[in-house]
C-alpha cells in the first residue's frame, strides 16, 4: 500500500504560489499616510529573496529564531516568508509591547535576529539589554556584534522599498520538513502568563488549506486585513488562506472604525475577518459607503441580532461567525453561508475534529453544556505544543482531545453554541451563571454598545455579578437603573448583576480581547 503524500510545508505553498501566480497581484500595502504600493507575487518574492539575504548574513540558518515586533507592513510579511523559507522560526510580537514583555520573549526563545519599529527602538532595546542580563547572554546593538549575539534591525513601518535590505537575488533555500517549527505565537495573557504556541511549516499550510476551503477563496479574491498581523487570525484566516489559493491580500497599517469600509471600496476587497469588538466600533464610528465587493466575512464572538443586521445592510453580505484558537490552527467552527446566525459558531469546519465533553471526558448529548475539545495530529493538523514546556502541553489534554477551556452546547442539528470559558463561569450561591450570557442581555439593551461581566467576592453568596457597560452614544448614556430592570426582566434573581458601571470603553489587548483581569483589579481597588 503506498505511503500518503506527507504534509506540505509553507515555504512550498509560497513557492508554489509564486510559481502558479507570477503575474497575479499579491499585496496591496496602504500605510498611515494613505500611500499605496502594490506588488505581484514575484515581484514580492523579490523582496522576500533581498531580506532572507540580510538574514542569512545576520546568521539566520535552519532552527534558529527571528523576533518580530512590527505593526503590519510589507516587511513583516516579507521577514515571516524569508525566515520559514531558511528553515527558521519567527517570535511574532505585539509592537505595542513593553519593555518586560520583550525582555520575557526574548530570553525564552533567544533570537538570532530582532525587528523593531524605529519609532519604538528605545523600548525594544531595552527589552533586549533586559533579557540579555536575565539570560547571561551576549545581546547588543546592529553593527557591534560579535557573530552569536542578537542583531537588532530597524524599520520604518511607512516604508514600502525595503531600504535595510540590499539589491540581490537569493537561492541557498532550505528545505524545512513538515513538522519544523516555523513560528512561537504567545498567547495575549488575558488570564495569566503568556503561553509560546509552537506553530509548524505543516500547520501553517494546513490553516491556509481550511480556511481557503471554508471561505471558498479563489485567486479572484482579495483579503482585507486590519487586525495586526502578529495575531494568529491574520496569520491563519488571512494570508495563509490566500498564498495557499493565489488570493491577494489588501493589508492596512492599522484598523481604523471610520476608515474601513471605504478601504474596503477603495481596494475592492471581497473578504475580511475581523472580531465582534471591531464590529461594534465600525457600528458606532463608521456608516455605509458606496462601491463594496464584500462577498465574505468572518467574525469571532457574538453579535447582538440587531447589531448583526445593520453589518448586514452596510457590508451587503452575511458575515460568519467562526470558532478557534492559536493551539487550534484553522478555525475549527465556521458558520455556514447559506443562513448564518450572530449568536452562533457554526458547524464543525470540515477537515476538523470537534466535540463537547463533560468533566469526566464523556461525549454530551445535544443541548448538554461541556467543554470544547479539539482532536488533530500534532504539528500538522493542531498545534505542535507549548514551547518548552510539555507539563503545560500535557495537562491541556485529555488522551487525544485539546481541551481549549471554552464552554459550548450543540443542538440536535450539530450547530456549536458559545456559554464562555471555564473563568467564565461564576458560582454564585451555588449556582453556576456564564457571564456570557448576562453580557448578552446586556449588550441587547438599545443604548448599550458592549458590556463585560465579571466576579466578585461576596460573604454570602460566594460571588456576584458585577458589569461595565460602553454607551452607544456617551452623551446618552442608559442609567444604571434603567439597565438593572432590563436584567430584572430577562434574567433569574441569581444572575442579575448586583453593580453597573458605565465606562467609556472596555481595556483591552490589540486584537480586541477584554482584560478582564483589569477589570477586575479596579474592582478590588474599589
């Protein structure tokens, strides 16, 4: 019997694409100043084949790591190609960081090569200079390093014309293997320290497979990407999903509510993805515009139906919700284009494996709350693990099932229901309430944009829900009163919020998660 063809690698998908797609737009760039340049994909391979030569110089080989600290702009994409195309693995960072959190990264995974905005050099520096005393190891500035320690390249994030990369052709290609570790996402640290999602050249084409294959993606298409490039959805959804098709993607320097709608228009965008936090901004900040090609759109996280229908009439299409996690590789959920719903994550994505568990590891029945579990082969169709750090990879497992935290039921049709993570739960007088589904009644309310729950302490109930609340309009804003009997109404005695504070908006990480745990802190300062 033959052997299966094994997993494609992502630096062949790209290969494969520049090949199959010469000629054919790859990447459209607009940049803060509203400048636009645009690339085929050879012409980008071009790009790509000049940073791996100034890699390759820097000391960059196969298995070695380069760190990331860019907002979206041609030279991340370039850099993140470059480094798997040479069998290396990139450490995407949040270019917004601060100087711990690149200390942190970079002591973990000890870079060859580190990129830094040249606007935000001084905190990035300093991170290195951070961890290279924590590690005892040598980490020095560009052009003063002896050849193992750390080299730190500046970028202008403006810049389209790859000016710290010199005019070559480049061919010492490697050939990395399916399973090879291509990049460390670390997850936002929205409950605790950030665990490194070791992601392979096999998972990599596998996402860009899927999620190709979910969104019907063909080289017609065109992506258009706004949430930061260092976050796995862009990554996944996005750019994997076009290089594996051919698809171009129109790539903005940063999201804008009020801009990005026309953008769409401008660049006749047919596909985006985006989370229902942004959603709610381009509802409160935006308006329809003339000229849209949308056709598609994924979306994590509920919308509220009116909320939902509005993005409908604006975006001329049904955006989907999806379901999924960095560990999960593509989104494991996807809703359906036929008849999609706001408040559901849709069906298993064919090519996956997803089921609820109860606590002892048994399959529920329909309408039965449990845990999602996700089953894959490691570093091929799931992620490869947490780097360095196989304790926290095996208690995230049940036998063969990923156990991702997150709460869910499903009807009798096999649509997915989301009743939040297992912090998301509250005990409260013994009773279990989602705070997902108090944020839900809540955010119906007409004059309430979104809303947060979560615990807090109580001497005699264990804990209450307590909620922040963002006003559509601050200048209108619905009283506390108003917005307790709209719970009374909707909810049991047990899940009403006992406190409403409004707020002018909600703390969040870069893509759009709510840190709860400052919310949380402000309680407890309370």
């Amino acid at each position: 019997m033959p052997e299966a063809d094994p997993a494609p690698t992502f630096s062949s998908v790209w290969e494969r694409a520049v090949s199959a797609h010469a000629d054919e737009t790859f990447l459209i760039f607009e940049n803060q100043r509203g400048e636009v340049t645009q690339w085929t994909y050879q012409a980008f391979d071009s790009q790509v084949q000049r940073v791996a030569a100034r890699l390759k110089a820097e000391g960059v080989g196969a298995g070695d790591c380069v760190h990331l600290a860019l907002a979206n702009c041609p030279t991340f994409v370039a850099v993140w190609l470059a480094a798997n195309r040479l069998g290396a693995w990139i450490v995407p960072a949040d270019p917004m960081g601060r100087e711990p959190e690149f200390a942190e990264q970079i002591e973990r995974t000890a870079p060859t090569v580190g990129f830094c905005s040249t606007s935000r050099s001084a905190q990035y520096r300093a991170g290195v200079a951070n961890a290279a005393a924590v590690a005892s190891v040598p980490a020095v500035l560009a052009g003063s390093a002896p050849p193992e320690a750390m080299t730190v390249i500046e970028i202008d994030e403006t810049d389209a014309a790859f000016e710290p990369f010199a005019e070559t052709e480049f061919t010492a290609w490697a050939t990395p293997g399916p399973t090879d570790l291509a990049a460390v996402m670390f997850t936002s640290g929205t409950t605790g320290r950030p665990k490194g999602v070791s992601v392979t050249q096999a998972n990599y084409a596998f996402a860009g497979k899927i999620m190709a294959q979910a969104a019907d993606l063909g080289p017609e298409d065109r992506q258009l990407v706004v949430l930061p490039l260092f976050h796995a959805n862009a990554q996944y959804y996005s750019f994997a999903s076009a290089i594996w098709t051919g698809a171009s993607v129109a790539l903005m320097h940063t999201f804008s509510a009020s801009g990005f709608l026309p953008q769409a228009a401008r660049h006749q965008a047919t596909c985006a993805s985006l989370f229902a936090a942004p959603l709610r901004m381009i509802l409160a900040r935006g308006g329809p515009v003339q000229g849209l090609r949308l056709r598609h759109c994924w979306f994590a996280q509920n919308l509220a139906e009116e909320q939902y229908r509005t993005i409908c009439d604006w975006f001329g299409c049904l955006p989907r919700q999806l379901y999924g996690m960095t560990e999960t590789i593509p989104a494991v959920l996807t809703d359906e284009a036929a008849d999609p719903r706001p408040d559901s994550m849709g069906f298993v994505t064919a090519g996956c494996e997803v089921d609820i568990h109860d606590p002892d590891g048994e399959r529920c029945a329909a309408d039965e709350l449990g845990e999602v579990v996700v089953r894959g082969t490691p570093g091929v169709t799931i992620f490869d693990g947490y780097f360095k750090d196989p304790a926290t990879t095996a208690a995230n497992y049940r036998g063969e099932w990923f156990r991702t935290g997150d709460r869910a039921w499903r009807d009798t049709d096999g649509r997915f229901f989301f009743d939040g993570r297992r912090s998301d739960v509250l005990k409260v007088s013994g009773e279990n309430v989602s705070t997902v589904e108090i944020e839900t009644v809540l955010c119906a309310h007409p004059l309430v944009l979104e809303a947060s729950v979560i615990g807090e302490p109580d001497p005699i109930r264990e804990e209450v829900p307590t909620a922040f609340v963002v006003p559509v309009d601050a200048a209108n804003p619905p009283g506390a009163e108003d917005l307790m009997q709209w719970c009374d109404l909707r909810l049991s005695k047990h899940k009403q919020p006992r406190r409403i504070t409004l707020l002018s908006e909600l703390p969040r990480t870069s893509v759009g998660k709510i840190r709860k745990f400052m919310l949380k802190q402000g309680v407890g300062d309370s």
